[in-house]
C-alpha cells in the first residue's frame, strides 16, 4: 500500500491474516500522513494569514466557508469506510466462533497465563482436556492442577511452561485464560495479541505459514525464535514474562509430542501408548 517503510520496521509476517493486518495498517497511516500534512499546512495558514499586524482587532466571528466543513466531511467519510469496510470485517473474521476451524482439523490449546509465565497444556492423545483442580495446584510439580490419578482425561494431557510448539500451515485454537491478573498474550509475528482475562476463557485462531527454521533462513539469523510477550502491565517482574513458540513441520511437531509423552508421570500402566 506504499507505506513499505512501515511494514519493514514491523516483526517479520508469519500467519495467513497478517498480510490483511498489515494492509488495514497501512491504510489508517496513509489516513494518519493526510491528516498531519492536511492540519499541519492549515496551521501554518492560518498563523500567517491572520497574524497580528494584518489583524489588529480580533473577529469574534471569524472566517465563513464551507472549506473546514467538507474537510471534516471527507475525513469522517473516509474513516467509515477503514471502520466498516476493513477493520470490522477483520475483527469479526478473527472473533466470531461460526468462523472458527473446526477443532478436529486444528491443533488446541490452552494457555493459562499467570505472573510471571505462560502454561501451555495439549489435550494429549485422546484428544480431550483434563480437569483443573484449584486444590491440586502446586506450583512447582503442578501448576495447573491436573488430577492425573483420579482422572482418566488428564492422564494423557501434555504440559510446559514458557514453551509452545506448533505446526506450520495448520490451524491453531488457542483457548487463554488467567490464573491471576490480567495478563496480553502477544504473538507479534503471527500479528496476534489478545487479553488474558481472570475468570474468561478466551478463544482465538491463527494458522502459521513459516516454520521457525524458515524463519532463520529467510532472515539470517541462526538464533531467532518466535516470542510470546506479555502486552499488559502484570507486575514488578512484567518483563519477565517471556515465551517462546517453535513452529514446526508436521512430522517435526508429532516428534516433538512424543518426546513430551515420554516425560509424563508413569505408573499403573494407565497411558496405553
């Protein structure tokens, strides 16, 4: 959209609707660079059309003209048309749940953010999410609360901390929450970002399109890695709160599952893999 500048200056795109985010940003700079120029000339105008030695005696009227009027009808026309036109269609595309994936065709996950770190948790391999008990949670062995003994769901369940891996090109359901306080889960590369709110379960949806060693080719750098920041003021360690995502490919995504299966408590047999 001209404003290239821009866009380089931002995180390296990486899912499929950032191109449509960086394009709606890219139309409200261009409105932001009209509106300084615009205001900016006026000012200067009118600072020297009406300076005081042409103008002795303040006009309590003024100046008539339908100059300031169209301007403003024109900057309101084309702000509807950025609203309703490109950020409400973006937004209800990312919001409404008719528009989800369906879950069976994507990868679900939970994140339960708390300060200082984020809690990943994979449904393991049935596919279906334990429960979460306040009174099991310990902070250090079990920071969810997973009932692993009594409850055959949770049995099978994957967790981490600080630590999401994904496949590439395959939709991602992630349902956030909050152990505490409210909490940003920002994906700046994947042009998400949404609050963690105690009390809420939020869901939200992106598919990734470049694993994490595409990334470090196509932007050379060995060491780069996809981030999890918290974009909201949580504490005295907020800057603390830091994740990373890997991103794989398909057959390295279920490798690294079975890497995880392996570290899962063991005992009476009950994992079946």
């Amino acid at each position: 959209m001209g404003l290239g500048w821009l866009l380089d200056l931002m995180p390296e795109p990486a899912s499929a609707h950032a191109a449509a985010i960086d394009e709606t940003l890219a139309l409200v700079h261009w409105l932001m660079i009209v509106l300084f120029v615009g205001w900016g000339a006026f000012f200067a105008y009118v600072l020297v059309r009406f300076r005081r030695s042409r103008n002795p005696k303040a006009d309590p009227v003024g100046v008539r003209g339908k100059m300031s009027t169209w301007a403003e009808i024109g900057v309101a026309l084309v702000e509807a048309v950025l609203l309703i036109g490109f950020s409400i269609p973006l937004w209800a595309n990312r919001v409404d749940l008719d528009r989800f994936p369906p879950a069976e065709e994507s990868t679900v996950v939970r994140l339960v953010a708390q300060q200082f770190a984020w809690n990943v948790w994979y449904p393991g391999e049935d596919g279906v999410f334990g429960e979460s008990k306040p009174e099991l949670v310990d902070e250090t062995d079990n920071p969810l609360g997973l009932d692993r003994t009594n409850d055959e769901a949770a049995k099978d369940d994957l967790t981490t901390i600080n630590q999401l891996h994904l496949p590439v090109n395959k939709p991602v359901i992630v349902h956030l929450s909050s152990k505490d306080v409210i909490h940003g889960f920002n994906l700046p590369n994947m042009r998400i970002k949404q609050d963690a709110i105690p009390g809420l379960r939020i869901p939200l949806w992106f598919v990734p399109t470049k694993t994490t060693e595409e990334m470090r080719r196509e932007l050379g750098d060995p060491e780069f890695n996809y981030e999890i920041a918290c974009a909201q003021l949580c504490g005295n360690s907020h800057y603390s709160m830091r994740g990373l995502m890997t991103i794989h490919d398909q057959a390295g995504f279920e490798a690294w599952l079975e890497e995880q299966k392996q570290l899962l408590p063991q005992g009476d047999d009950f994992f079946g893999f």
